[in-house]
C-alpha cells in the first residue's frame, strides 16, 4: 500500500506487467475500503490517476499483488502532491 499526500496526482509514464497476474488496484481513499478507481495489468496503464475532486481526504491508494511468476517491465509513476496529509508507511507482504 501506498499513502502520500493530500490531493495526490499520479502520472503512470511506464506500465507493463503480466496479464490478469500482476494487478495494480487504484483507490479513491486512505485505505483499500475507498472507492475502486481502477484495477490494471499488462499493458493498460491507468494513465493520470487524482482523487475525486468531492473526497474530503484527497488520498489515493495503490494496492499492487503480484502472482510471484514470471517476470514483465513493470511500472513507473510520477507523483504530485500538493498538501500532506499522513506518513507513507511501506508494507510488503508474501505469501
């Protein structure tokens, strides 16, 4: 999970990852309960990703689970953030 800032912009420049294995999964929140924005992989980037301009928080999530075979690009993304709101606080799970 990824948290930054309020009123995040992510600007995806790079993104290729295994079909249907490797989904990265945008959300409109602080956490993986708000609203699913997206849910990408192989070759469909999700582009420029922002808040909804009503969120009270600004706050995007990614969630990104790889199925831990095989190997693709991956992806890249420019971040703008133009007010704090929490520390970032990296979780790397496996299973």
């Amino acid at each position: 999970f990824y948290q930054l800032c309020n009123k995040e912009i992510f600007k995806f420049n790079l993104f290729i990852t295994q079909l249907n294995q490797d989904v990265l999964s945008i959300y409109d929140g602080t956490d993986t309960t708000g609203t699913l924005i997206g849910a990408y992989s192989g070759a469909d980037s999700p582009g420029i990703v922002t808040a909804n301009p009503t969120s009270t928080n600004g706050c995007i999530t990614l969630e990104f689970i790889s199925d831990g075979t095989g190997n693709n690009t991956g992806w890249e993304a420019g971040i703008s953030c133009l007010d704090s709101c929490q520390n970032i606080t990296p979780v790397i799970n496996l299973t």
